[in-house]
C-alpha cells in the first residue's frame, strides 16, 4: 500500500490538515479484503478514482459501495472497509472545526455517516469526479483536488480562539485537560463544550478519547511488534485497562481481537494518518 502525505498550499492551511495519495493492490488471486476501520479524529473528504470501496458496520455481513467522492462526517463507531481488486484514492483531512468553517452544517448531524459529496457540493463536484476518472497518475489528481479546495476557501466561516484551541487539544492528543483547553479558547467551559457539539460534532471528552485511543490504533497498525502496554503508556493512557475499556468502546472488540482481524487482511488503513 502506497501512501503520500502533501501538505497543502498555504491558503489552505487554515482548515485542511493535509492531502493524501493512497494507492493499494491486492496480492495476487485475492479479489477483495475486509479491513477494519475503527474511529480517527478526522472529519474528511475522499475522492476514489475508478476503484471504489464498499463500506458496511462493524454489526452487519452487508457492503455498500460507496459513491466517487464521499464526506466523512465525525465516527465514533467502528466500520469494515471491503477492497475489491485495488485502491486508487485521494484523502483529504481537514483540521478539528475546519469541515464546519467550510459547510456552516452543525457536525453533530453528519456523526457516523458519510455522505455523497456530490449532493453537498453540486455541480462542482461533478466535475472533479469526472477529472478524476480520466487521470494518468494520483499527483495529477491531487492537483485537482488542491484547486478545488482552493475556491472553496472563499465560504470559510472565520477562524475563532476556539479553532487554535482545539487545534492544540487535537496535537496533544487529548491529554490536555478539557478545561486548560477551554481557557485557551476565551470560552467558559460550558460555552466551549456547546461550541465542540456544533463545531466537531461531540463533546470535548469524548473527542479527547478518540484522540487517544485513534493514536494507540495507529501506533499497532504501524508498528505491531509494540506491546499493548507500550502502546497504551504512549499514546497517553492511565493504564492498559483505560486502553482496552476505549478499544471496546470504538473498535467494538478488546486489542487482541483486532489484532487479529488485521491478520488476515494485507492492508493497514490507519497507519500513514497523521499522529
């Protein structure tokens, strides 16, 4: 699996996090994979050139294949990734508040959905996707992706105390405490727990254990000869106990199942993201 991560031109900076290329092929004789796909702090846009994914919950034995661009609201819920054949695709993240600051839509009405991109965006949509079929090469594509970005910028609600404030919340991955976070942003904590409801979809707390425990997936994906009580030391946990209570919570399963369901399939969905 082939992953590059851009960063974006600089008038993006202040909602986009960072584009990605993803380009993935089966091995040989394998048709398709399921992948786990537990929650990441990431609200995002992904754009699949020719080679779409189906997607399905983590509960259910049914896929839908997903449409050629698709909005990804806030996840607190596991989902299955199913992979036919390969993977052509490029990832946009955006930074904590930046999905709001750009569509005005209160995230916590987007929570564990995605959405076709082309019934948000309209017209301009249509017209990325269709580039997108006809590119040579995924740096093309991100190219396309970047220059639409780029006149999207134009609706950005403004930047508040609030964003950098969680900005930090998020780099810190969730180990600040909720109120410190709250001061940074010149809110009561009352105020900034309403904010968060609106702005990423959630309260602050439960954004702070995603953060965490998205970082203790990450961290096994990319380095699975980790034990989980190193993991769990790094990526910020009291105790590996807090660390199994939040892969219940999120990934549905305790560590070792997950560990392995990854076994059996070869792709690792989570470990490029950004940390």
């Amino acid at each position: 699996m082939n992953v590059s991560v851009f960063i974006p031109h600089i008038a993006l900076q202040k909602y986009v996090l960072n584009l990605s290329t993803i380009h993935a092929i089966l091995p040989e004789g394998i048709e398709e994979v399921v992948t786990p796909y537990p929650p990441t702090p990431f609200q995002s846009l992904m754009f699949y050139c020719n080679h779409r994914i189906s997607m399905g919950k983590a509960d259910e034995n049914t896929f839908d294949k997903q449409p050629l661009s698709v909005l990804v609201g806030p996840q607190i819920r596991r989902v299955n990734i199913k992979i036919h054949q390969q993977l052509k695709a490029i990832r946009v993240d955006f930074l904590p508040g930046g999905l709001y600051r750009l569509l005005g839509i209160p995230m916590h009405e987007l929570c564990d959905g995605g959405y076709n991109a082309l019934d948000i965006f309209g017209i301009e949509m249509k017209a990325v996707n269709d580039q997108l079929q006809q590119i040579e090469d995924l740096h093309e594509g991100k190219i396309i992706v970047e220059r639409f970005l780029l006149n999207q910028a134009t609706r950005l609600k403004t930047y508040l105390p609030f964003d950098g404030a969680l900005y930090t919340l998020f780099k810190k991955n969730g180990t600040i405490p909720i109120e410190k976070i709250a001061s940074l942003s010149c809110l009561s904590l009352k105020q900034f727990e309403r904010k968060c409801q609106e702005r990423i979809g959630m309260n602050p707390k439960l954004y702070a254990r995603i953060l965490r425990f998205s970082k203790a997936y990450r961290m096994h994906e990319a380095h699975p000869e980790c034990n989980w009580t190193q993991i769990a030391y790094e990526a910020g946990y009291f105790d590996q106990m807090h660390l199994i209570r939040d892969f219940k919570r999120f990934a549905g399963v305790n560590p070792s199942v997950i560990e392995q369901q990854l076994l059996a399939t070869p792709l690792r969905m989570q470990k490029d993201l950004p940390c």
